[in-house]
C-alpha cells in the first residue's frame, strides 16, 4: 500500500515573503549597528582605561559591567595602537 505524496512546502503569499523579508533585513541592520556599538564600546574602555595610570580597567569594568582583566586586555590594545601610530608617524 502506498501512501498519498506529502506536501512538504507552500508557497508564501507575496505580502507574507514581503513582511519577512522587511523583518529580516531589519534584525540583519540591527545585528550591524550591535555589533558597531560593541566596538565603539570597547574602542572607548579601552582609551579612557589606558588613560589612567592605574585603577582605570578597575573603574571602567565596574562601570560597564566587564572583568577588570578583559579592560586591561582592551587598554592594552588601545597603547598598543597608540605606538604603532607614533612609530609609524
């Protein structure tokens, strides 16, 4: 006995693959702009941590919530760069 073909797709409406393309390119330019806004973010802990000479990743991971080593990584990086620049210069 066999059985009846399964239909495994339907075709979408063109308002309803509209609706979800609108949706998709949404959360797809919001993924964006969350992801520039954490690297402007550790961009400026990592400067404002690099421009005390001690204390500063202490202060800014109490302040943005982020382990006092992960800022010290970041002021690090933000000396780092600040060299290569001078060097470079």
């Amino acid at each position: 006995m066999t059985s009846p073909a399964r239909m495994t797709r339907i075709a979408l409406s063109p308002a309803e693959a509209h609706e979800l393309d609108e949706l998709t390119r949404t959360v797809e330019d919001c993924a964006t702009a969350l992801e520039q806004a954490r690297a402007a973010l550790g961009n400026a802990a990592g400067r404002i941590a690099a421009s005390y000479e001690r204390g500063g990743p202490a202060a800014v991971a109490a302040q943005v919530g982020w382990s006092r080593q992960h800022v010290s990584t970041l002021a690090a990086d933000h000396r780092r760069e600040q060299h290569e620049q001078v060097d470079a210069a």
